[in-house]
C-alpha cells in the first residue's frame, strides 16, 4: 500500500523539480550556446583575415 501511494505522489513531485531544472538547463544551453557561436564568428573572421593577408 505504501508503495501505491508513493508512485502516486512521485510525478506531482518530480514535474516540480523537473520544471526547475528545466529553466535551469535551458539557460545553461543558451550560456554555451551564444559563447559557442561568438567562438566560431571569431575563427571565421580570422580565417577570412588571413585570406587577405592580413594576419
């Protein structure tokens, strides 16, 4: 009975913390997401300097 009644509290617990660690990894992607990008834009850039000579 006990067992019952715990998997039926479970969700209700789970989707509350689930929700907050979902802001949570969605902020933490969105981090490295915009610094992977700023990375990437900056080798293109020197990349396409070097091209042109002038590095």
């Amino acid at each position: 009975m006990t067992t019952k009644n715990w998997r039926a509290v479970m969700p209700k617990t789970a989707g509350i913390s689930s929700s907050a660690s979902q802001n949570s990894d969605t902020a933490q992607f969105v981090s490295i997401a915009l610094f992977s990008g700023v990375g990437l834009l900056a080798s293109l850039i020197v990349v396409l300097l070097r091209m042109h000579g002038v590095f």
